[in-house]
C-alpha cells in the first residue's frame, strides 16, 4: 500500500463520523477514495467542491491563501484542504462526529 493509501486508510478509521476520503485533481476528477459511493457521486463531489474551492481563492485578497474550507449540510459536512494540484476532501456524518 502506497504511503498515500495509508494516509487516507488512517484518516477514514481514525476519526469518528469519516464517511469517506476523496483526493481530486484541479478539474474534479477524482484521483483516490474511500467513499462506498457510485462513481459517478464521488465525482459529482469532486467537481462542485473543486469549483467552490476555485470561487472561494477567487474571493480572497491578492495576499491571501485558502488553506481550509469547511462546508455543512443538513446530512453532511465537508472538510476540504486545498493544495497545488490536489484537493482532499473528507466526508463526515455530523451527527457521528459529535456523539
């Protein structure tokens, strides 16, 4: 298992809610996952927060840089981390997390 596998392996079994870890590239299209979800979810998820992450750099003073974006739903929360070429996006059940 490559040190990218175990990285996500041990982001999805160790925090409490993980559903699921998604690795993007800058266009969406999904590089890694651990979601248990259809393909074509899983890159539904990486193309419209790829486009989030783009308007909320775009949003942002000349100076500035987008390190964390954190998005909430009814059913989920998206924890997402922006960097250079890849964006990682963590899936959590909130109500899991919290419990």
């Amino acid at each position: 298992m490559s040190e990218i596998d175990d990285t996500l392996k041990r982001i999805h079994s160790s925090h409490k809610g993980v559903i699921g870890v998604i690795v993007v590239d800058s266009d969406g299209v999904v590089i890694k996952s651990t979601l248990n979800e259809s393909t074509d979810i899983q890159q539904s998820y990486g193309v419209t927060i790829s486009q989030m992450v783009e308007k909320a750099k775009q949003a942002l003073k000349d100076n500035d840089e987008l390190t964390f974006l954190k998005i909430k739903t009814k059913r989920h929360e998206f924890v997402v981390v922006p960097d250079k070429d890849y964006v990682l996006i963590t899936l959590i059940n909130p109500n899991e997390s919290s419990a």
